[in-house]
C-alpha cells in the first residue's frame, strides 16, 4: 500500500490581474467577486477549513490591500491567514509559490488556484511518498481541449496520447522547488520536468470545475449554484 503525507497548511493564488474579467475586476480582485451569494475565495476557505487545513497562506498582487481587508487573519473560518504580496507585480504561479515557500513548511502544502471552483473534495488531498507533487486532473473543457497531461495507473506523464487538463488543485513538496530562483517563473515547466522524471502522481476528478476566468463562465457557475 502506497504511504501518502497528508498537507497541513495551503496556499491560495490570487495574484492574477484578472483582465480577462474587466470590466468586473477594475475595482475588485476577482476572488472577491461573488457567486452563487458569496465571494469566490469563501469557497476556498470554507472547503479548506473542512479538509483540516489550519494554516492558509495566500498572495496577492493587483488590489491585494483589499482581499488583506475582506478575510483578515481568518479566524471567521478557523484559520490562520498570512499573506505574500508580491509588491512588484504578479510573479506567475512558480514564482509565487517559490516566493512564499519560507511560510509553507518543510512537509507537502496544498495550492489551489484563487479563480477555479470545484466540488473536489480536499480532505482526500495528499502526496504520496516518493512523489514531488499530486495533481487533480480533470476532463478538458472547450476552453482547452487539448489537455495538459497524461495519466496512466495514477502516474503523470507528458507523452503522446490522451490527455487531461490540471485543474490548479494540487499538493507540492518543497523539493519541488529545488534549483528554482526567486522571480516571476511558470509553473507548467517545472510540473513537466517533474513528470518526465515520473516525480509525479495524479487522480481524474469527475465532478463539477469551472475555470472562472471570463464574465461569461461567472454567470454560468452562478446559475449552477443557485441551482443546487
């Protein structure tokens, strides 16, 4: 049987512009515009604060004072909130993980995207041993038909063939990280790299994701809450 380290602290990226959602995010972060009755970031903290996830951390870029404002230091949902701005701009996903690495802890962290919502339950997140990190995968939606990996036997891959697409769920350990350098990096490369070496394992997540990055995808995600 396969051992698997369950994270104990998290990270939250929202640190994106959120220009393809103007003109709703002139003046709001986009993890604070509502749907379904509540900010989209209440999701995530509520699905954290379930899964036992206790120490949160969560960057920020474009009006970063307000989301600092809106969930102060979470006690509202049994956490304890620490933030990384990034003060110079949007470090892109490696380079704002990298840069918030000192408060996440030696052991494996979960990160959630600030702009996806999903019904995947993550109090069954974890890496298993030997592993650098454990992607959620799911089916590709029309927005990105072609995918972003392989999985094969619960292992990631990036050879030919079918593939599915991230849905910005995953668990990291630190050594991920391992040679990278502070600044703005993606963090499709280093997952790729990784998976070439078969550093890392996957699950396909069936259920309900959005990737709320349009008003168009809001509106619809609002409509399938509002009616469940």
């Amino acid at each position: 049987m396969i051992r698997v380290d369950k994270p104990k602290k998290a990270m939250i990226l929202a640190a994106g512009r959120g220009a393809r959602m103007r003109p709703l995010t002139d003046h709001t972060p986009k993890p604070l515009l509502e749907v379904g009755g509540k900010p989209l970031v209440h999701y995530h903290l509520e699905a954290l604060a379930l899964a036992g996830i206790r120490e949160l951390v969560i960057n920020h870029s474009y009006l970063g004072e307000m989301i600092e404002s809106h969930l102060g230091d979470g006690t509202r949902w049994g956490l304890s909130i620490r933030y990384s701005p990034e003060t110079g701009g949007a470090l892109e996903t490696g380079g704002g993980i990298f840069n918030a690495l000192g408060m996440l802890g030696e052991g494996p962290f979960l990160v959630v995207n600030g702009d996806v919502w999903s019904d995947y339950d993550l109090t069954g997140a974890g890496c298993p041993v030997g592993k650098l990190a454990h992607l959620v995968l799911i089916d590709n939606p029309e927005h990105h038909p072609e995918g972003d990996f392989q999985l094969s036997d619960g292992q990631v891959g990036t050879g030919e063939g079918a593939r599915l697409t991230f849905s910005g769920i995953g668990v990291y350990r630190p050594e991920l990280f391992s040679g990278c350098h502070a600044g703005t990096f993606r963090m499709a490369p280093l997952l790729r790299a990784a998976a070439d070496r078969d550093g890392i394992s996957g699950e396909h997540h069936r259920g309900y994701w959005s990737d709320v990055g349009t008003p168009e995808r809001l509106q619809e995600l609002d409509r399938v809450l509002a009616g469940s």
